[in-house]
C-alpha cells in the first residue's frame, strides 16, 4: 500500500504481481513476466483509457 503512493500504482502492480506469483511458488520466469505485462497493460486501459480514472502518479512522471 505504501508503494502506490511512493512510487506510484503501475510500477508498485508491476513488480509486486511477480514477487506475489513467485513467493506462492510459481518459477516460470518468461511466463511470469508475460502475464504480468499483460495483467499491468490490462489495468492500464481500463483505468486510464476506458475510465479515464487518474491514478497515483508513477515516480518518474512527477
């Protein structure tokens, strides 16, 4: 939760989808990194492009 606001919800749903998979014991790294660009990219053009929602902003825009 403290990741959302620091760092923004793209980046902080990026990283934390994999750790997630990975720590329930899932290794398959390609197939990790693919669902999580999709689930990501998913959330992506829902929120912004089909809600128009303004999420907290990633670290790097601001």
């Amino acid at each position: 939760m403290a990741g959302v606001s620091l760092i923004g919800f793209y980046t902080t749903t990026a990283v934390m989808v994999p750790l997630v998979a990975w720590s329930f014991g899932y290794r398959d790294i390609k197939r990790l990194l693919l669902a999580d660009l999709i689930f990501t990219g998913g959330l992506a053009i829902i929120f912004a492009l089909l809600m128009g929602q303004d999420l907290p902003t990633e670290f790097f825009i601001r």
